[in-house]
C-alpha cells in the first residue's frame, strides 16, 4: 500500500466515523438538557430535548420518553435541524458508497482518471455532509446561550448530542478535504467554495434597496455592486480554468499548459479574494453617518464577503503555490524522448 492509499483509507475512516456519529446524534434525544429544580430542593427534573423525541427524567430515576409528533412545539432553531441531518446521512451514505468505488485501496475500477473523479465527488459530498451538520448544532447551541428558544426553561444546558455533532462535523470535513488533497485539488476546492459563497453578498447588494436612503448611501452601494461583480466574475473565470485545467479532466494534455493554467487560475481567485475585502473595508469605513438600519443591512453582507475571501485568498494562493514545485517536462516532449 502506498502513500496515496494510506491517505485515501484515513480519509475514508473518518468520513465513516462522522457519518455513525451523525446517526447517532440523530436518533438521540439529548441535543437540549434542561434542568428544573423545585423551591423546596428536594425534586429535580430533567428534560431531554432530540429531533424525534423528548424524555424526562425524575430524581427518582425514572425515564419517560415521548415521540414528537410532525407538528409539535420544537424551539425555533430546531424546525430545520431534523431534515438537515437527514440530507447530511444521505449524502454521508453516498461518500462512503462513491469512496468505496473510487478509491484505489479496493482496486474496483482500473482506470485512473475516473478513480480520480469518484474520490473528488466523495470527497465534496463529506464536505456538503460536515456542512450540514455544522448548521443546526451551531444554530442550537446559540439559542441555548442566548435563551431565546421558547421551550428552554429553567437552567438549560449543550447536550451531548451538540458536542457529537461538533465532532461528526470536524470528521467529515477533514476527510472530505483529506480525499481532496490526494488528487491534488484542495485549492481549487477552496477557491469554488469561495466563489459560491461571493454570490451571495452579490445578489443581496444586486436586490437590495440601492434607489433609496440617503445620496451617500447610495454612492457606497453603487460602489459594492460594481466590486462585487468583477469579483464574481473573476471568480467564475477560475472556477471554469480551475475545471479545464485539472488533471481528473484531462482537457488539457500537456503538463507545462497545465501548470500555467492553475497558475493562471490561482491568480483569478487572489485577484477575487482582494476585492472581497476591499468591500469589507468599504463598508466599515464608508458607512459611518448612513442610518443604523442600512449599516445592518451592508454589514450582514460582508459576513459572506469575509468568508469568501478567505476560501478565495487560500484556495488561490496554494494553486499558485503549488505550481513552483512542479518541474516535470512536457508529457509530449517526454514521450517523444522515450521513443
């Protein structure tokens, strides 16, 4: 077994380690622990909230579970959790099915290129799959911190299921990313999250109420808009040379066209990234003396644009990175050589 093998099999064992806890945060009912004292101190309950059912246990040791039904009173943080959980097994299930194929420790397909596709589709749906997961944990134990669910009464603690959570999450996403790496497209992985994650802050400032507020708001929007849009768009133009140029795609046969398109690439999505931050900056230094309401609005923006550079930043700086170590001549100089 080599060392791509090795790596492949320890992406595939935490990517199915994530995927049993994630069922078993499913089916517990210990997402919300809620303990309630009586004023003479001599009683204590404690209510055990899940996604499918709530238990109570008494002082006295006994345990009374109940089934949810479809409609019943669930905080408001966990109206959603059930059904992302659920799509977070499914695409779980269809990692490890899809690793199993692809990977090249169980030797089921001979041909390279497409092991390389199965391992990158397996590895983005561990990553969808830690994503998922991530959204309603983290949505939960903030509305437990914050108290404003309104069933949490009393003192209301993170369950264990929150914590399992955490750590089905962190799993599938290292071995998501680990099963990346080994065909050598975690930057471009990283440089496609962050485009996506560009689109966001740019629909909002595409639909946002831009014809009205103040002149000096509006000025600054205009401005957004037009930042924005070239990043966008220069992120879209190295997501599409990101797809031709990597190696799993095989459109481009030469390795030297190859390297200095993921150059090239990797200088598309810095170039991204830079501008998503210069929005930040924008934001936070231009929207001094604008209404506190359209200050809100532009900020909430900028979270995305934060996390999009981030992606776009890293994901671009190690394709650029990534092409100095490469020194291997033309494949059509060398096989003319051998011949």
């Amino acid at each position: 077994m080599d060392i791509v093998e090795m790596v492949e099999v320890v992406g595939i064992a935490l990517g199915v380690i994530g995927l049993i806890l994630t069922i078993v945060i499913c089916a517990l009912p210990t997402w919300i622990e809620t303990t309630f004292i009586a004023d003479n101190f001599a009683t204590t309950e404690v209510h055990l909230l899940g996604l499918w059912m709530s238990c109570v246990t008494q002082s006295t040791g006994q345990t009374q579970c109940n089934v949810h039904n479809l409609r019943g009173n669930w905080p408001h943080s966990m109206e959603n959790a059930g059904a992302m959980i659920i799509t977070a097994i499914i695409l779980g299930v269809l990692g490890v099915t899809v690793t199993m194929v692809g990977a090249k420790c169980t030797n089921c397909i001979k041909e390279q290129t497409s092991q390389a596709k199965l391992i990158i589709i397996s590895g983005i749906l561990f990553i969808l799959a830690g994503i998922l997961i991530l959204i309603p944990v983290s949505m939960v134990a903030r509305s437990i911190n914050s108290e404003n669910s309104e069933l949490i009464r009393g003192k209301a603690e993170l369950g264990a299921s929150l914590y399992f959570g955490w750590g089905a999450a962190a799993l599938l996403l290292i071995g998501g990313f680990i099963l990346c790496i080994t065909v050598g497209v975690f930057g471009w992985m990283m440089g496609i999250c962050g485009w996506v994650v560009s689109l966001v802050p740019c629909s909002i400032i595409i639909l946002g109420p831009h014809g009205y507020g103040p002149e000096h708001y509006r000025h600054i929007w205009m401005d957004m808009l037009k930042i924005t849009c070239i990043s966008t768009i220069l992120g879209a133009l190295g997501v599409m040379g990101s797809i031709f140029g990597t190696k799993c795609c095989n459109c481009i046969k030469s390795n030297r066209t190859r390297v200095k398109a993921r150059f090239i690439v990797g200088i598309f999505f810095i170039l991204a990234g830079i501008l998503q931050l210069t929005t930040v900056f924008l934001v936070y230094y231009l929207t001094q003396n604008i209404p506190e309401y359209w200050r809100e609005y532009m900020l909430f923006s900028t979270e995305f644009c934060r996390w999009s550079a981030s992606m776009l930043l890293i994901g671009g700086t190690i394709l650029c990175c990534s092409t100095l170590k490469r020194k291997n001549p033309d494949s059509t100089m060398t096989k003319s050589a051998s011949h």
